[in-house]
C-alpha cells in the first residue's frame, strides 16, 4: 500500500488485515516498553492545514510509539493562495526527507492531490479532507465494533451480521462516508438517518438504506448507533431550524437512549455537544464507546503508518 | 500591400475554389489564376470557412495581465481560426465606463491578430445594484451592443427587467450567466451522486434552469433581446425550445467543453476540469449537441478564461474555474458534431461566425467567403488528428482540460481583414500582424 488516501479503495482483506495489525499494536500497549522500533529513523510530518488537536495527537503518539521522528506543521492562516502552499509546503517537507505526510485539510481531495501530483514521493496518509473521507476514522470505528463483539476472538473477522446506524449531518461528513464504505465492505449493513437536506444527492446509489425517522430505524435490532456531530451554524444555512428541533428530531434523547437494546453500542468521532446530537445518558453509558474510539484510534494509526512507511507484511516476505 | 490567392480549398466544405484578396477584402472566388505579386496559400485539401467569431472571451486585461492580455488572447484567438473576439466585461476596472471599453477595443486594434469588441458590464463593478454607463459605452467608440456581468448573474430580477428594456434603445443585448446565486452559494461540481461521494459542494441544474426560465419570461415580456450564455442542461435546452417556440427573443451559446466533457472528469479532483457553469452529466452533452445541431441553442462561444498554474495546481475548492478554449474550439467541434455527422462544415461557419456576429452586431460576417466581403477567412485541415497538449496554446495561460486527448481538426491559416495571421499552422509574429494590420487601416482611410 502506497497511500492511504480513502476507504472506498480497500478490499476486505486489506481492511481485515489493517484490523488485525492493530491488534498486534493494542497488544503492546500492555507492555513495560510500549514503544518500537519499527519506524527508527524514518520521518513521519503531521500537515495540518486545519486544527484538529484530537487527530494531530493520535497520529502523534502514533508515530512515536513506532520510533519514527515526528514533525507537526500546522500551516493554517497564510496570507499567499493556500494552495500554492499546499504545493510549496509539501515539496518543502519532502526536501526535509518526510518518509510519509499525514494531511488534513478543509478542501475535498487534498489528499488525493498530493498522492498524484507527482509533487512528492512520500507516502500520504488521509487525515480528514474537507467534506470527503476520514479512513483512519472509520477503521478505528470499525476495530472498536469489532472488538466489543468479538473481544479476544476478533482476528481475522470481518463485520458481517453486523447493522450499525449512523444519525445526522451525512451531507458534511467525512466520518460518514468513509464509513460507508469500510463497514459495508466489511460486511456490515449500514443504515443512515438525516432530514433530507443533510442527506448528499445520489445517496440512493450508496450501498445503505435510508431512514428519514430515527425511530424507525433503532426500532430495529441494531448493534452500534454512530451519532455525528452536528455543526450549529449549519442552523444558519436553515438545514434544519433549531438546534430544539434537531435534539428532538434527530438526537439521542435519554429516552431514544433507553429504548436501544442492551448491546447496542454508542458511538461518537467526537468533540460531542451534549444535549444536541446526544443526551449525557448515552454518552456516558457503560455502552457508550467514546473513550475506546479514541484508544484504538491510536492503535489504527500505527497499522497504518506500519503497513504504509515499513512495507506491507506480504511485501517484506 | 501585395495579395493572397488561396487555391483549390473546399469552401464551405462543398464547392472547390480558389479565394483571391486584395485590400482586405475577397475580390473574387473561382478557378484563379496567380498574379505577380501574389503570396500563393496552397488549400489542396483544406476547407475554407470564415473567420470564427467567439461571442464569449476573458482577454482579462486591464488588471488580470498575468493570465491573458489583448496580444496574447487575440494570439490564441488567431491560432483557433478567430477573427474577432467580445471581451468580457469581468476585467479590473471592469469594463463598466466608455475609457475602458475604448481602451480594449484600441488594443485590439493596435495588435491586429484579431477584431476586439468589447463587452460592456450591466451592473456597475458587476456588483449587481445599479446599471452601468450603458449609453455612454454603446455611444462610444468602440459601439458596445452586448451587456453582460458574466462571472455573476444579474440576479434582481427587477434590475435585470430594467436591463433587458434599457440596452434595446441601442439595439444592444443583455448575455445573461443563469446562475441562482443562493442556490450556488459555494458550489463546486455538477450537483449529483458524483458530487455527493466526493464531497463537493453541489451546483444544481434547476439554479441555471430557474433564471433562464425567468430570464426568457422577461424578454418576452419586455419584447427585448436575451442571449443566454454557456447553456450546460438538458432542462436548460427545454426551456430555450419552449420559449423559441413561442417567439421569444432569445437566442443561446454552448461551450466545446460542455459539448465533449462530462463530470466523470472531477472525479480525479484535477482542478483543471473546475469550470463555471460545472461540467455536467453525459446525457446533458448529448442534450446540448443535439440542440446545436437542431438549432435550439444558435452558437458555440468559447467562454476562454485563462489562469495562471497556481490557480490550478491547489484543491479544487480552491482552484479558479474556468479553461482556456480558443485554440481547441474547432478540434473539439470537428470531434464532436462533424465527425458524428450532426453538423457540416457549413453549419460551423453558421455557429461559429455569422450568427455570433449576428447577437453581437458584428458587420461583415453575413455572408460568408464571397466576393465583396471583408477578408476574413479560415483554412482548416479536416484530415489532421493530434493528441492534444499545451504546447498547441498559443495564450499566455496553459489551462486546457484537454490534455492528452485526440482531437481531430487542425487551424492551418487564418486572415483577418485580409492580413494572415496564422499560415502554415504557424501564429505570425507580432510585429509583422501589426505592422500589416496599421498599414490596411491606412490604405481603407486613404
């Protein structure tokens, strides 16, 4: 694998195999000496075009926990045309000897472009690009449902039988359709939730089905609800017409909360906003599987960044 | 001046002939035989049009001279087989004042590669208020007959009333870019599935749709004249057949782009693709070919809009919209609507050249390479096929969206008011255009 760039190009082997890599990562998390040194010597550069503290700290300690030298370039806020920087920053990095760029960006397709330019030779890892794809987001997603269901036993599974539920503002999200397209790959049967307006055009072609009532769709018997964060000014946009309106519609209410099945997951990419997507019951519920998201997450950026930077297992035998 | 004799090209691409000129003009046509001071133009197996008219060209200068100036448009404009370009208004200053309409129209008088006219803006700044210095421009010297604020719609609908009813007292037109500004806001790609998996913003066929459905209304209601530019819909085609239908003054252009490209082409997030109106669905390219060749839409305007690299090498919500087009016009033509048998050569010299010149007010295009007519006249190489590449620009921008595609059809000459400007395949220089074009000004005055 060259590039991570989204999940609609990973097969269901590729995705598995990225799963378990991680689980060989979770499992030296309980050793003395956590870190390896796998990536000694090899430069890893976090370009942030846009913050996102969370990501750039998971990819971080991702990073070094493999040994690799760590460079963060936040490069937000220039007063040149940002995508001539986008272009200078870049090949500025790979002068420096970057062995792979972990880009998030706020346009679609950075890092697509960078991946294909022929500005760079590293390899490029798809931190979050604008209203497009989030791939390490959905495979965390992905390893976290798969080791609440499977626990010790999750090697080598995929997600099928599996029916997970993502609730809110699809139009705009990244997390949305990355996973879509893993968890469908996987085996899994998504069901998305939205009032039309944060639903993209063409979603009839995705691979999903599609709910316009919430209750409907957790009326079925589902094994993670994925609640998506909800940008209040999309209000202004008259998207929807209140942040009431949408927490009542659309959010997790401590009753929606109440009524879910005992194994139902609660899943959240984070930063939540209590009280409008979802109600502090659910967030901080034993089923609630926030903090877990963010620990594997961690373990999928080094899968990644392993399989990307040190060569792919089938490579190196 | 000495004179040309072009022998033995298919006019119109039916009748063999030979085209003599003199003094800018085509003095006879026929079997010719070469006099003395003759340069002798062999057309074995050319086709003679007229030259082409490109209703819709950004020169950008004044203010946007690192994309495009007068001498390197009209330069690109010679090489595409053009003899005369409206350049529109979107310039800095806009083209809102007779100063600025009259120093574009002397640029392009000056350079000689090709007939500028000017477009003049609508709105004051193209920012949609109050009306521009319509009288003042169309009483100027450079005579401007077309408004447009392309780049922005005349949204108001009551400024756009006033417009239409106001440019008629000068036999003038109002070229309108159809584009709901609220409905748009952000847009980045054709509104679709395609745009929904790669998390673009979506531009909507119904926001064209809607102000060409208004727009047509409102001509009909004021009696007035309205040009509609790069018509990109199938739903957009509908509503100019239904208003033609109904008498209507209106009258509209399709781009080659929108004729040959699809949005299939974002899909790689290439921002040389990004253009405004957005490429649009396979089955509107075949709607809006379909609708040239039954003359629902009337012309093929080029919408030429040059930018420099870094306005294309950036993410696509970044990157300017827009493509270069005068060079590859006729290619994309030829591959589009000749080689599929849906137009004759003779219909481009309709579309490409009298009827544009026609909207525009344009003089000496009606009746195309016949004796008594001004000179100006194109020679095109139906045989040749090239995989296209910047390197057949001939402008001062390199943004073609058509590298690495074979396109047939190649400019080999082009005479405009009797000087050749291209010959060979080959732009003539600068200096001898100028020079040649300043002394048949002095020989017409004298």
């Amino acid at each position: 694998m060259k590039h991570l760039l989204s999940t609609r190009d990973l097969d269901r082997e590729t995705a598995v195999s990225i799963l378990d890599i991680a689980e060989d990562m979770a499992r030296t998390a309980d050793r003395e000496v956590r870190k390896l040194p796998t990536l000694r010597g090899r430069t890893v550069v976090n370009l942030f075009f846009e913050d996102s503290t969370r990501t750039r700290l998971s990819f971080e300690s991702a990073a070094k926990r493999l040994s690799a030298d760590v460079i963060t370039f936040s490069a937000k806020g220039s007063s040149v045309s940002k995508g001539e920087s986008l272009k200078d920053t870049a090949q500025t990095l790979q002068a420096m000897g970057a062995d792979a760029i972990v880009v998030r960006h706020h346009g679609s397709g950075a890092a697509h472009l960078l991946a294909h330019s022929g500005w760079i030779e590293a390899h490029v890892l798809n931190a979050g690009d604008g209203t497009h794809e989030h791939p390490t987001q959905a495979l965390l997603d992905a390893f976290t449902i798969r080791q609440r269901c499977y626990g010790a036993d999750s090697r080598g599974r995929d997600l099928s039988g599996m029916r997970v539920v993502i609730v809110g503002d699809i139009l705009h999200s990244r997390v949305a359709r990355s996973n879509v397209w893993l968890l469908t790959t996987l085996g899994a049967e998504v069901h998305l939730v939205a009032p039309r307006t944060l639903l993209p055009s063409g979603v009839e072609t995705w691979p999903v089905r599609v709910h316009e009532h919430l209750e409907s769709a957790l009326a079925l018997d589902v094994d993670a609800v994925m609640m998506l964060r909800i940008q209040q000014e999309r209000m202004h946009d008259a998207f929807f017409p209140s942040a009431r309106e949408y927490a009542r519609e659309w959010g997790l209410t401590a009753e929606r909360f109440a009524a879910l099945g005992p194994d139902t997951m609660v899943m959240h990419p984070g930063p939540m906003n209590r009280g409008l997507e979802i109600s502090s019951a659910a967030a901080d519920s034993a089923r609630s599987t926030v903090l877990d998201q963010v620990t594997n997450g961690v373990f999928i950026r080094m899968a990644v960044l392993y399989l990307l930077v040190a060569g792919s297992p089938e490579a190196s035998a | 001046m000495t004179g040309l004799l072009i022998r033995g090209a298919s006019v119109l691409g039916q009748s063999r002939d030979d085209i003599r000129v003199r003094d800018g003009r085509i003095v006879a046509t026929g079997s010719l035989v070469a006099e003395l001071d003759e340069r002798v133009i062999d057309a074995e197996g050319l086709v003679a049009l007229p030259g082409f008219v490109d209703l819709h060209t950004h020169l950008r200068e004044p203010g946007g001279e690192a994309s495009e100036t007068v001498l390197t448009g009209t330069r690109a404009a010679a090489a595409g087989g053009f003899t005369a370009v409206f350049a529109m208004a979107n310039t800095s200053p806009v083209a809102d004042t007779a100063g600025v309409v009259e120093q574009v129209q002397q640029l392009g008088e000056q350079h000689g590669y090709a007939t500028v006219r000017p477009i003049g803006a609508v709105t004051a700044g193209l920012a949609g208020e109050r009306l521009s210095e319509i009288g003042a421009m169309a009483r100027s010297r450079a005579a401007v007959r077309v408004f447009s604020d392309d780049g922005h719609c005349v949204h108001d609908a009551l400024l756009m009333r006033r417009a239409l009813e106001y440019v008629a007292t000068f036999d003038g037109v109002i070229a309108q870019h159809a584009q709901e500004p609220r409905l748009t806001a952000g847009a980045q790609m054709n509104e679709g599935a395609l745009s929904g998996e790669l998390g673009l913003a979506g531009w909507p066929a119904v926001a064209e749709e809607a102000i060409i459905a208004r727009d047509v209304l409102l001509a009909q209601h004021t009696g007035a004249r309205l040009h509609v530019c790069h018509v990109s819909t199938a739903g957009s085609v509908e509503v100019i057949r239904w208003a033609k239908a109904r008498g209507i003054a209106v009258t509209a252009e399709v781009t080659p782009h929108h004729l040959l490209l699809t949005e299939e082409l974002a899909r790689g997030y290439d921002a040389h693709f990004k253009v405004n109106p957005p490429l649009r669905r396979d089955e509107d390219a075949r709607a809006l070919r379909e609708a040239l060749a039954d003359g629902t839409i009337d012309i093929v305007a080029t919408d030429h809009a040059p930018h420099p690299a870094e306005a294309k090498e950036c993410t696509w919500a970044e990157a300017a919209f827009g493509m270069v087009g005068l060079e590859s016009a006729l290619p994309v033509l030829q591959s589009t609507m000749i080689e599929t048998g849906m137009l004759g050569f003779a219909d481009i010299a309709r579309v490409l050249s009298s009827a544009p010149a026609a909207i525009g007010r344009l003089e000496g295009y009606a009746a195309p390479v016949q004796e008594g007519v001004p000179a100006n006249l194109v020679l095109v190489d139906p045989s040749a096929r090239r995989t296209w590449s910047t390197d057949d620009l001939r402008g001062r921008s390199a943004n073609t969206p058509y590298r690495g595609i074979e396109l047939a059809g190649a400019i080999v000459a082009t005479v405009h008011a009797g000087v050749p400007t291209v010959l060979d395949g080959v732009v003539r220089p600068a200096e001898e255009v100028a020079t040649a074009a300043s002394a048949a000004r002095e020989a017409a005055r004298g």
